[in-house]
C-alpha cells in the first residue's frame, strides 16, 4: 500500500497525495509556488485574495483526478492527466498573469518554463521513476491531444478551480458552479472536450461565475491601477539593465525586494503601491468607441501614446499611464453535445451569447495619473491621440 498525505483544501475538502505526486509537491520548483499570488494585486482591492499558485495547482490535480476518473481513463493515461495538472503552473513568473506583456515581448512563457522545468530540474527524474514520461507531461500542459484539453481548453480542470477558488478567496457570491455536476458532464468527443446537453446549466453557471468574477474583481479598476504602477516599475528596471529573463524567474518576495532595493522610480512605484498611495483614473473611454485599427495601434504603441499625452499635458515621465484590457473570452466557446451534433454554447444558451456580448461592451480604455495631475487633462482631447468610430468622447473623469 502507497503512503501519503491528505491536504486539507478550503475549496475542494481533502486532496490525497500519494507516491509520486507527493515528491514533485515537495520539490523545490513546485514549493516555489508558495511565494506567487494567484491573483496578482487583487488583494489591495479583496484583502483575503492571498491565495497562491501553489493551492491553485493542488486543486486543479484534485479535479484532474476526478475527471479522469469519471471518464474512465486508463491507469496510466490518469496518471498523466494528473502529474500534468498538477505541475502545469509551475514555470510561472512573479505576480501570475500581471507581467504577460513584457515577459511576451522576449520570448518567455510560463507554460514553455513549466514544459523547461519538468525536463531539465529534479522534477524529471521523479517522474521518470514512477514511469511517467516527462514528454508527455509537457505535451499535455501545452493542451495537446485529448487529455490535454481536458486542461487546457474552453472548459477544463483549471479553470473550474480558479474560478471558484477565487470566488471564495474575494468574498464574493458569484461562485456558485456546480462543478461536480460539470464533472459529470464532460465527455471527449474525438479530440475535444465537450459538455452533454444535460450539463448546460452547470456550463451556464460556470459563465456566470467567470462574468461576474472578471467585471467586478479581476478587471476592478483600484487593482487595475495598482498593477499598472508596478508594470511600469518594472519597464523601468528592465531599461535600467536588469534582464528580463531574470525578473521571470523571480517570486513575489524576490521581486518586491529587488525594487525596494532600487532608487528613483522604481522605489517610488513599489513604495506608493505598499503605501496605498494609488493613482486615479482620469480618462475612460468603451474599447467599443475606438476603430479597429485605433485599438491596434494602441497595443502596439502603448508607450509611445503615453509620452505623447504626458508631453502634451506636461506630466512628468512615467506618471501617467494607458491601461488597455485585453479580452480573454476563451471559455464562451464551449461546444454542447446536442441531438443535432455539436453546438457552440451561445447557440443553445441564450444566457451565454448575453453574458459574451455583455462582457465585450463593458470593455474600456482608461488613463491613470496622480491625484495633483487631475486638473491636467479638464482640457484633454483625445481624438488627437484615438481613432474613434464615432465623436462620442466619455471626457475628463
């Protein structure tokens, strides 16, 4: 009989871990986890939301066990799923998701440091002695193949619980998905994960969670501003010198330091972010007002934009600051197994198709600056800086 230990879990009660999973957890790059918030700053705004990517993958191993066993899976096919979900987070840089652009930028990302780790650290040999292959492992992080959906995909294991790990984490009642009866509706249809007709409202209840969680906690404008002030902070020690590659493997902790450590701007950045001492939202604007071509160029010349209307308005360098909100709307793309075949969700729910077109609208353009910067922009015109479908400008804030 295998040992193991039982890992008491707010979310999911207790989380078994057995021989091999256990000396992977106990291994110095997952135990690095503990020092990397889930959420980024959202606990300026939800100060319970402390949670770590280290809960988050013991979770998502916990739902991955499930699922595989639901679907009946072969013992080594779970074995896989299971090793894969547990470690598919932990190549992760400092912060979770708040540096993607600059890490992009230069060719890093978490997934290929995940896929990295688990090829080239101890964590290989754990798996390869209990006869799980590495390369598979890093097949299935990267969402390849069928049980590779079954993590990464429209609906999957590790959405299912961050969703309401962090519902549960803010405090906030839209964490009601019914993920038990998700579970049960899952089925593989070729490659693709897809939901029985019976589990619609389970799906349905999933999108509403992810709705709500985006427009009030994840997008909250106070955690938006926080994070913009620390990417900047950290734009700045990248043209100070510090490499890049560096800060991405950093942890929380290790990153904090490092800019307290630092003069100047940076220093002033983390300090006013620790401090409270936030900037304000000056400007707002719905993404849906702008041209197409306008949003593009804004993702491209983000900064450029920045020193523009900085200079214009005569405010200091790296003190006003373009916050542009991608949207990731992956999970609107659900397939329903109906009598007719396969269905997209917002075909058969009229509740999804609103919940997608809702999020989309809610979308917005928004300029931060410090509070005595305010007066600055009663003048602002941002047609000279925007492409805009129409002239109906939101205005000075």
């Amino acid at each position: 009989m295998m040992s193991g230990k039982v890992v008491r879990d707010p979310i999911h009660g207790n989380i078994g871990l057995e021989s091999p999973y256990l000396e992977l957890v106990d291994a110095r790059e997952f135990q690095r986890l503990r020092g990397i918030k889930q959420n980024g700053l959202c606990y300026l705004v939800y100060p319970a939301m402390n949670s770590t990517r280290f809960e988050h993958s013991l979770g998502t191993y916990h739902l991955g066990g499930l699922v595989s066993g639901k679907l009946g899976l072969k013992d080594r096919d779970q074995r896989l799923l299971r090793a894969a979900c547990l470690l598919h987070d932990v190549g992760h840089g400092p912060f979770s998701h708040t540096f993607d652009g600059l890490f992009e930028e230069h060719g890093l990302d978490h997934e290929d440091e995940s896929c990295r780790l688990i090829s080239k650290t101890g964590l290989s040999d754990i798996l390869e002695d209990a006869g799980i292959s590495r390369a598979r492992v890093t097949e299935l992080i990267k969402g390849e193949g069928r049980l590779g959906k079954l993590l990464s995909s429209d609906v999957d294991v590790d959405k299912m619980d961050y969703l309401v790990r962090d519902a549960y984490y803010a405090g906030v009642a839209y964490g009601v998905t019914d993920v038990e009866r998700l579970l049960d509706s899952i089925v593989l249809d070729g490659d693709d994960v897809v939901i029985e007709y019976g589990g619609l409202e389970a799906a349905e209840s999933l999108l509403i969670n992810r709705n709500m969680m985006y427009q009030t906690v994840y997008r909250h404008h106070t955690k938006r501003i926080a994070e913009a002030m620390l990417q900047h902070g950290v734009d700045r020690l990248v043209e100070s010198g510090t490499r890049v590659q560096d800060l991405f493997r950093m942890d929380d902790i290790e990153l904090v330091h490092l800019m307290r450590s630092s003069r100047g701007y940076v220093k002033d950045m983390i300090g006013r972010i620790e401090g409270r001492m936030l900037f304000k939202s000056v400007f707002t604007e719905p993404l849906a007002a702008l041209t197409e071509d306008g949003r593009d160029e804004i993702v491209d010349n983000r900064a450029g934009i920045e020193d523009r209307i900085a200079r214009d308005l005569k405010v200091k360098r790296g003190y006003l600051m373009l916050d542009y909100p991608e949207a990731s709307m992956s999970e609107y793309g659900v397939k329903v197994k109906t009598l007719r075949g396969l269905k997209s969700i917002g075909e058969v729910s009229a509740l999804a198709k609103s919940l997608e077109s809702s999020e989309t609208e809610k979308l917005s353009l928004s300029i931060y600056a410090r509070l005595e910067d305010r007066g600055k922009f009663r003048n602002f015109r941002p047609e000279r800086y925007f492409a805009y479908t129409q002239m109906k400008i939101s205005g000075y804030v």
